[in-house]
C-alpha cells in the first residue's frame, strides 16, 4: 500500500516517519486489507509530477519538464519555465525564449524540474 504525502511548503522526513506510525497502528487494528501488506509513506519528491492544472498553476515561473503524446513542431520533450497556465493548456518558455504553448490533452508526462544551488547543499552562495 503506497500513500503520498504533500502538503503546502513540502513536507519533512519527521512527520513522514510519524504518519507511516500511526497509519500502521490503524490498519493493524482495522485490518482493511486482508493477509500481508507493506505500507510505503512518501512524498511524491523534489521532482513532483503535474497531473492536474491546479499542480501546474503552484510551479508558475518554475522550471518544468514535459513529454507530450503527439509531437509539436517536431518535438516531444520540452523544458522551460511555465510562464502560463490556461484552462487548456500550459506555456513553457524553453531555451532562446521560444514559447510553446502544450494543450494538456497532449500532456504524456510532466513534472517540476528543482534547479540546485549552493544554498541547497549549505553552502553559501558564490557570488558571480
């Protein structure tokens, strides 16, 4: 049994580990699934997928990836910045400023793409 956990500025180890105690606890006593189970309790991670439009309206002006079913221009594979997001679709700004608008019917797969910085390791930023 697979639970993902989210919630609005992430989620930590600390309350994972304590959800995945006390969900336990609750299916052993209810016992909903009969025989052997495992219990998986995680969050759905830096790279989160985005199914729904309400997902991708949280990551505006981040970076994100996206595969699409049919080709566009040629192209399957497009990462960029969402600099929108429409009742049918979604806009990426890829490399030299090239936007590309994806109707989300033609969205396969897309997830939010973090970019790293020192800052995510501890480390004091360099400065350019």
């Amino acid at each position: 049994m697979r639970l993902l956990v989210d919630r609005q500025g992430g989620i930590d180890l600390e309350t994972l580990s304590r959800l995945s105690r006390e969900l336990s606890d609750l299916l052993d006593g209810e016992q909903p699934v009969p025989g052997a189970y495992t219990l998986e309790v995680s969050s759905p991670g830096i790279h989160r997928p985005l199914r729904k439009p309400e997902h991708f309206v949280a990551y505006l002006g981040k970076k994100v990836r996206v595969r699409c079913h049919a080709p566009l221009d040629g192209q399957r594979n497009f990462l960029g910045t969402l600099v929108a997001v429409t009742a049918g679709g979604v806009t990426l700004r890829c490399d030299g400023g090239v936007e590309s608008y994806i109707e989300f019917a033609n969205v396969d797969k897309a997830n939010y793409e973090h970019e790293f910085t020192a800052a995510d390791f501890g480390k004091p930023a360099v400065p350019r």
